[in-house]
C-alpha cells in the first residue's frame, strides 16, 4: 500500500511540475494601432498575460502614433513608437532594447539550450524628472532617434557592426527575420518577465514571451512569422502625439549621407567606419 501511495504521489507531482513547466512560458501577439497606450505584461481574465491597451499609465508604457505625414492617405505613411515610464508608479518595473544585433544566431542556439539571454547585449532604459520616455521610431520608418543599435539598414542592405571590426552584411531583400525585428526585455518585480520582437510596418505588430518567475530564459528569439494577427492598417489622417507634460526628447535624426555603423553621425574628429553610397568604409581621423 506503501508503495502505491508513493508511485500515485510521484504521478501526481511529475502532472503537477508539467502543468507548472507549461504555464512559465506563455506567449502573446497584437497588432497595435496608433493613439494608443499599452501594457507589454498585463494579465487578462483568465490569468494569462497579454498586451492590452490602457487608459492609465502605470509603471512602464508603450505609446504608438501613426499617421500621413503630408494629410491623410497622401504617402508615405508613418508609425511611431515611444517607451515611457509613469515615475509616480509603485510599479517596480524595468525595461531593456536590444542594442547589439552582432551573433543573432547564436543568440538563438544559446536560448534553444536553456541559456538567459545576456544583458550585455541590451541597454537598459533609465527613468528620471527629465527623462520619462524614449523615442524608439520617429516619423520616418527607418531611422532611429533616442535608442542608438549597431544596425545600419539602408535602402537594400543591412550592415551589423561587431565590436572585434568585423561586419555582417545581409541584403535587404533576403534578411533574415531575425535581423529585421527590434527586441525589448520587460521585468516586473521578479514576478514576470517578457521578450518581445517588434516590427515596424504599416502598424505596430509585437510578439512576446513570458516567463511567470521572472526569469531571462526563454526558448528562442520571438518570431512575428509565427504568429497570428487580428489587427489591420487603419486609414486615418493621424493620432494625437504624447502629452507635452511628458518631456519627449528632441528627435535625433541620423545624417542619411554618412553615419557610423552603429548609428552615430560619422564626424571629422575621429576614424570610422561608415556608410557611404551603400558600402562599408573606412574614414581616417581627419580626413573628410
């Protein structure tokens, strides 16, 4: 009897574990229109979390614009992204941006054998009085404002810079998903973690992973591919932008002529590699 007893008790707790193991990673995908504010990790009604739009702002934020930049349905369309945070939150919340977009793939083989993901390749966002948001897209698809990547996408080539020199180089027209997407990290107060990829199209479309205890590690690098959306381009001739009590940074527009690989406009007072007519360059420290 004894024994039985112990067989149905282990029985009962491999079902249990399971039960645990398959709820710690959920996933969740939204399509995210503009005039909106949303929650990466908000929980729904049957316990699980999702992406949901808000009508508060409580600990971190994402706010989506969209709109015509020349009047409605005249192109080119544009979509914008803004990372906030409310300070006056109890919210322990905390949010990274992929940063270094060197070694995807081995970042996802590393995922794929239980690995966390390394910080070292995120930046973490820090919140104060005279900075509570992030510009992550501007009004313009392909240039980024506050958050500064090693990604270089021009018009048919993406450039990735590694911090040993070397380059990846992929085509734009066959780019692997994983190059194309950006990819934030969420934390709320060791309770739940999220890895989401976001792209940026004619909406917003964000996939995430979570991980009920707050953990880093998850099975692989999200993909928008495999996941289904219910949200459609919205025709419309604008959203109103974020509230100007929020003290959005300046948009720091990237020189579209010559700019580092990582991002940063090439100046004459040091050596760089740049972009220039599409292809890697060297430029000497004072020369022009």
């Amino acid at each position: 009897m004894n024994r039985f007893h112990s067989i149905l008790f282990m029985v009962i707790l491999a079902f249990v574990s399971y039960a645990l193991a398959s709820g710690s990673n959920s996933v969740a995908a939204r399509s995210m229109g503009g005039g909106a504010y949303y929650d990466i990790a908000s929980m729904n009604s049957e316990g699980k979390y999702e992406i949901a739009a808000i009508d508060s702002l409580d600990g971190v934020y994402l706010y989506v614009e969209s709109g015509w930049l020349r009047g409605c349905c005249d192109s080119p369309r544009y979509v914008g992204l803004t990372i906030g945070k409310n300070l006056s939150s109890e919210r322990n919340e905390s949010i990274w941006f992929l940063t270094d977009f060197f070694g995807l793939d081995s970042l996802n083989s590393e995922l794929k054998k239980g690995k966390p993901l390394p910080l070292e390749k995120f930046t973490k966002l820090e919140f104060d009085s005279t900075n509570v948001q992030y510009l992550v897209y501007g009004f313009n698809l392909d240039r980024r404002v506050d958050i500064r990547t090693n990604r270089v996408i021009t018009e048919d080539t993406t450039y990735i810079m590694g911090e040993n020199g070397n380059i990846e180089v992929f085509s734009s027209y066959s780019i692997p998903e994983a190059i194309s997407l950006d990819y934030i990290l969420f934390q709320r107060e060791d309770s739940v973690a999220a890895f989401c990829g976001i792209i940026n199209s004619c909406s917003l479309e964000m996939a995430c992973f979570y991980q009920n205890d707050g953990s880093f590690v998850f099975d692989s690098l999200p993909s928008i591919s495999n996941m289904s959306f219910d949200g459609l381009c919205l025709i419309s001739d604008g959203s109103p932008l974020p509230p100007t009590n929020q003290n959005l940074n300046k948009l720091n527009i990237l020189d579209a002529k010559s700019y580092k690989v990582n991002g940063v406009p090439a100046t004459k007072a040091s050596s760089n590699i740049v972009i220039q007519n599409k292809q890697p360059k060297l430029r000497l420290k004072g020369i022009y």
